[in-house]
C-alpha cells in the first residue's frame, strides 16, 4: 500500500525541480506546416514534440509536471486521444507528474464513469482537474480515489480560475455576505482536511484547488485562507499574470504554475530561429530546444526573489 498520494509527490517534486507545470496543451497550430509534413500527420506531429519537451524538462530539471489539456486532442479525433494516452505513458515513464485538465463535474454514475476513465486504463494519470459548480457531491467519486488503496490520486478542484468571465459567477457575493469562490474554498478545505487525514506524515492534502495568478489581492487572501491547500496556478505570463503574484501563491503549502503557450510557441520569439523561420526550415528540435529553454526562463523567473 502506498505511504504518499500523488499530490505530495507533486508537492516535493516542486520543491526539489522548481514549481513550474510545463502545460502539454498542444494545439497543431503551434507546430509549423513543414514540421507536420516531415512528420506524416497531425497526430505524430504533436506526440514527437511532446515527447521532445518531455526528454528536455526531464534532463533540464526546470519542471516538476506537465499538464495535458485534454480538449486539443479531442480535437483531433480518435488518433488525438491515442496521442493523450500515449503522452500520459511518456510522462508516467519520466518520473514527473502528469495532471490531465479535464474539468469534469457531474452527478452520481456519470461521475464515477468519468472518475474511472481518467484514474485507470488508457487514460490513467496522476492527477485530475475537476468543476465543483454542480455541486460538492459530484466530487466524491473523485476525491473516493484519493484513498491508499486506489493509487492515492489527486484532484485540483476549481476554486478561483484565471479568466475575465470568472467574475460572473466566482465573484458573486450570496446573502451571507461570502463570495461564491469563498464557499466553494471552505467546503474544498473541508473535503482537503479529511483526506490528509488518511495518510501519515502527510503535507498536504491530495485535493488541492486551482488558483489563478492574475489578481495580487485575491491571492494573497486565498493563500492566507487556505494554508494547507495545494495549488495548481494558471494565468502566468499568457493570461498576464506576473511571476511575483504567482509566487504569492507558492508559498505555505506551496503549489505548481502552468505555461502553456509561453513554451509550445517559445520559438516563434527565438531570434537564434528567425533565419530558419524565414526559409521555412525548422526542424521539430529546434523548436523543442527553443521550448526547453523557455522552461528554464520560466523556472528562474518563479524561483527568483
């Protein structure tokens, strides 16, 4: 039986490579017309450039996971999802922690289904983001894997997002004068708490929350509010957020934060590429090592005082 659940491994793996969650969220138009064509097709495409950055964040150390944003490989149909579960398996070898940013949220059977097509078979990963806005009993067939005896899984349950729209709900303050995130956030640490319980020595709950890095006041109050909540931070650089709120967020429990478009699309900024760029020669290396280097970039400026 094991003595750690994943999102303490997560959580020590951050400490020890740095907090930065390379985000695998792949979208084929990341990847230039000429690569794809020396590759054969879309899908072999992404899962040679995956790979790549997988082998290069390994040997870098710059990366404590990646995250798998299930959508773009949807996207792609049946040989998309072949190239998800095989960039799971490419993770799980690594050492590193996969999370897959599936934002499910539904009731009884429904949830159990979902719950089980992502913590074991083709799908199978460490750790699962997850929607409470149905309401907190669509959590428990998830948070029921968190046990020893099913691999001690993880979830990131939504908490305070990082897009504009968030306000439109997140915000809302109810009659007790609470926003709708700070109910959600009680319940969540609530739910955390029984679940450290099980485990010995633990330092953090396997249920952790996502925690957007784009409001310096709301960060320091969500950070202060739930201590021993695990993050999952989105929002750096793409959706504006700085490095210095993001590491308001990395400290007590700690957490892990998300750039997706900042690697995968590095290279189109590299100006060791711009020749090549111009005369249509990239190879799927040299965007890998322009991703690479990017993750490194990002490591620095997140562990940066």
């Amino acid at each position: 039986m094991i003595n750690k659940h994943k999102m303490q491994l997560l959580q020590e793996l951050a400490v020890k490579n740095g907090p930065l969650c390379v985000g695998l969220d792949t979208d084929p138009s990341y990847i230039p017309e000429s690569i794809i064509k020396n590759c054969g097709s879309v899908p072999n495409a992404v899962l040679t450039y995956n790979r790549q950055i997988i082998n290069r964040v390994v040997a870098d150390k710059s990366a404590c996971c990646f995250k798998v944003q299930i959508a773009y490989y949807e996207a792609m149909g049946i040989e998309g999802l072949k190239v998800y579960a095989e960039t799971l398996k490419s993770i799980k070898t690594s050492g590193l922690i996969a999370i897959s940013d599936i934002k499910r949220g539904d009731i009884a059977a429904t949830a159990d289904a979902y719950a089980k097509a992502h913590f074991s078979g083709d799908f199978e990963t460490d750790i699962i983001t997850v929607n409470p806005y149905m309401g907190f009993d669509t959590l428990k067939p998830f948070t029921s894997y968190c046990a020893k005896e099913k691999d001690g899984k993880g979830i990131f349950v939504l908490l305070r997002t990082s897009n504009p729209g968030m306000k439109d709900i997140e915000q809302q303050e109810l009659k007790s004068g609470e926003r709708v995130l700070d109910k959600v956030g009680q319940e969540l640490e609530s739910i955390a708490n029984e679940y450290a319980d099980i485990y010995d020595d633990s330092t953090c709950s396997p249920v952790g929350a996502v925690v957007g890095c784009t409001e310096e006041e709301d960060a320091k109050i969500i950070r202060n509010s739930y201590k021993n909540v695990f993050f999952l931070i989105p929002g750096y650089v793409a959706q504006g957020g700085p490095a210095k709120i993001a590491r308001t967020l990395l400290t007590e429990a700690g957490g892990t934060v998300n750039s997706s478009r900042g690697i995968l699309c590095a290279w189109k900024k590299d100006s060791d590429l711009q020749e090549k760029i111009l005369s249509n020669s990239l190879t799927i290396k040299d965007i890998a090592d322009s991703a690479a280097k990017a993750s490194i970039i990002a490591k620095n400026d997140l562990i940066s005082i």
